[in-house]
C-alpha cells in the first residue's frame, strides 16, 4: 500500500490484484456459506495449498499457498479497467479512494521546503514481487549559467614613509698611557750554520766595452839571416780519370788468367788526357809519370797486376792467398810512348780464373775502381 499525501491510504497496483483474488474468493465462500447457513472453512495440509482447477483439470484458475500467497495464474490476460480494489487494515474490502494514473513528465524542481518532524517509522510491509521498470524520463533541460560578478577594484599603494635622521657621531675616547719598555733579553747562543743554498744561475753577459784607443807602432825590429831554401815539394797532378765496375750487371763472367777486369763505367775526369779505349783499356796521351790505384773485390785466393801497352809489369802484382777481402793495388808507372795503352789484369799462367763478387758484403752491387792520374814533375 501507499500512503497520499493527505494521510489516507492508498494501494499499490500489485496490492489491488491480490483485492481482486481475495475479494473473488471470499464471494464464492459467501455463496456456498448463504447456501448452507455456515461458514466453510478450508485447512490445509501441512506443505499443502488450496488450488482450483477448471472443469478440464487442466488450467489452474486460483492457488492459495499454505504460507499465504494468491495466485490468479489468468489475471495477467485480463482485460485492464480504471477502477481497482483496496483493502483496509482489517482485510476488509471496498473501493479504492484513487488510483494513481500514470507517471506525467517531470516537472521543473520547485524551492525546497522546510524539512518536516521525521514520523514513526511504519511496519515493513511483505515485499511484493518486482514490478516492470517503467520508462525513463526526458533529462531536463540545464540552467542557463549565472553571470560572473566584476573584480573589483585594487586599491592604491600607501605612501612611502621619510627616512629618519642619522644619529650623531659619538665623541673619541682619550688614548691610553704608553707602557714601560722592556729591559732587552740575554743574547741567544749563535745557531747551527745553515746547509750552502743552490747557486744562482749566471746573470746575462753584460754589454760589450767601447774599444780602447790605439797602441803606439812599435820599433822596427832588426833583419834577420835568410834561411835556407827548402826542398822541393810532391808533384801535382795535371790529369785524372776515375773508371768502376758494378757487380752485379759488370764482371759477369770470370776473369780467366791473361785477362784484364772490365772498368764499363766512367766517373770524374780532367778530359780527353786520361781516357777509355775500350771497356778494359785506357790510354795515356801524354808521356810521364802516372800514380795508378786500383780495388776490386774478388771471391777466390787470387792475384791483379797492371799492363801497359800489353806488357805485364811485374812490381805492381798484389793478392791474396785465403779470404775474401778486397784485392787493392798502388803503383807509379811511366810511359816512354804517347797514347800508351793501361789495363789490370789477371796475370797469365796463374791456376785460377776469378770471380768479381757481387754485392760483396751486403745487398747492394759492389764496386771496382781504377783511378789514374798524370804527376807533373
């Protein structure tokens, strides 16, 4: 049930369709009771209901559980009709006061009203069974927003105070009495002498003097004896020519007994004085004295010597017997003859040709030399 705002009671649809069910009960009860003078009265079993079933037993038309529900298992296709049944505290029935019709739109919220004294809170009545959720409402339209207020104004800074006046300088204190001077204490013994310091580095070298005015020319001294003439000095030399051997490329084949060793390559010369004829003879224009060196680095015991115009010269052999150092020669020879014709040789009749070593000692080719030159006397 529901209570109006009126304070009558007022029930709710669902308690209007249990009325109807007891109200159509309680008629047939009543009939039977008229019929028979007496009340009929029903109990039922324990766990048992009260239940009435069409002619066909075949559709339940009203069930009383023996807890206290009713059921009309057919009211739900029952035609609807705008009045209802209600019931009062007792159980006794009658016509409802109102029925609430359908819910209208929501209106717009009216000013809230003071809050009423709370009332008694009622019994809770048996819960009934969910009703269909209804439709919801239109969401209202939102309130148009208030108008922001102005800021106000901001007020003005205050005044800056004056600044106060310097206080005055206080007057100098007199000066204190002067102390007594302290008798002077008894001399110290003397200390350990200290270890020697570093010596400075030397000063710059100061600027030169001024140069010192002239001596006086000293006396002529007396005339000596003169002395005796010495001797006469080495002749020069008026010509020269120096002739090499590279090995390997020259010198390529042994140097067979009787043969001359190959000079191929020219080096400084005075001119046409001293020069080649051939790759192992050289002649001397001119008649004189001539200084001949020679070196030349062989691989066998072995024996140089020099010729001229053919003819071997024996006082210019030299060798070697074991080892492999150079064979070097020095010799003076003349010629009675221009155009005379010079060449190192290896003598004729000795057992071994010889081999000019190539890079003798390392890896780069060794040298032969024959250097000539003219003495003037």
């Amino acid at each position: 049930m529901t209570r109006s705002s009126s304070g009558s009671t007022q029930a709710s649809p669902l308690a209007n369709s249990r009325s109807a069910l007891f109200s159509a009960m309680f008629l047939i009860l009543g009939m039977s009771a008229t019929a028979n003078a007496a009340d009929i009265e029903v109990t039922t079993p324990p766990a048992g209901n009260f239940v009435i079933r069409n002619s066909a037993n075949t559709t339940t038309l009203l069930r009383v559980d023996g807890t206290g529900p009713v059921t009309v298992p057919n009211l739900v296709l029952a035609p609807t009709y705008p009045t209802g049944v209600c019931f009062d505290a007792n159980g006794a029935l009658g016509r409802c006061a109102s029925i609430a019709g359908p819910t209208g739109p929501t209106g717009a919220a009216g000013p809230a009203g003071a809050t009423g004294a709370a009332g008694n809170v009622g019994p809770t009545g048996a819960t009934g069974s969910a009703g269909a959720n209804g439709t919801t409402g239109a969401t209202g339209a939102n309130g148009v927003a208030g108008v922001t207020g102005a800021n106000g104004a901001t007020g003005s800074s205050g005044v800056t105070g004056a600044t106060g006046l310097s206080g005055a300088t206080g007057a100098t204190g007199l000066s204190g009495a002067t102390g007594a001077t302290g008798l002077s204490g008894a001399t110290g013994a003397n200390g350990a002498t200290g270890l020697t310091g570093a010596t400075g580095a030397t000063g710059p070298t100061g600027a030169a003097g001024s140069i010192g005015a002239s001596g006086a020319t000293g006396a002529t001294g007396l005339s000596g004896a003169t002395g005796a003439t010495g001797s006469a000095g080495m002749a020069g030399a008026s010509a020269f020519a120096d002739f090499f051997a590279l090995m390997p490329g020259d010198n390529a084949a042994t140097v067979a007994p009787g043969a001359a060793v190959d000079f191929p390559q020219d080096g400084p010369n005075s001119g046409v004085a001293i020069s080649r004829i051939s790759v192992d003879g050289f002649n001397l224009t001119t008649i004189g004295t001539y200084l001949v060196m020679f070196q030349v680095s062989v691989s066998e015991a072995g024996q140089l010597m020099v010729t001229l115009n053919g003819t071997e010269l024996p006082f210019t052999v030299v060798g070697r017997a074991t080892g492999t150092s150079l064979i070097v020669g020095t010799a003076l020879v003349q010629t009675t003859t221009s155009n005379s014709i010079l060449s190192i040789r290896n003598p004729a009749g000795n057992p071994t040709a010889l081999t000019i070593t190539p890079l003798a000692g390392g890896i780069r080719p060794s040298s032969a030399h024959l250097v000539i030159m003219r003495l003037t006397p």
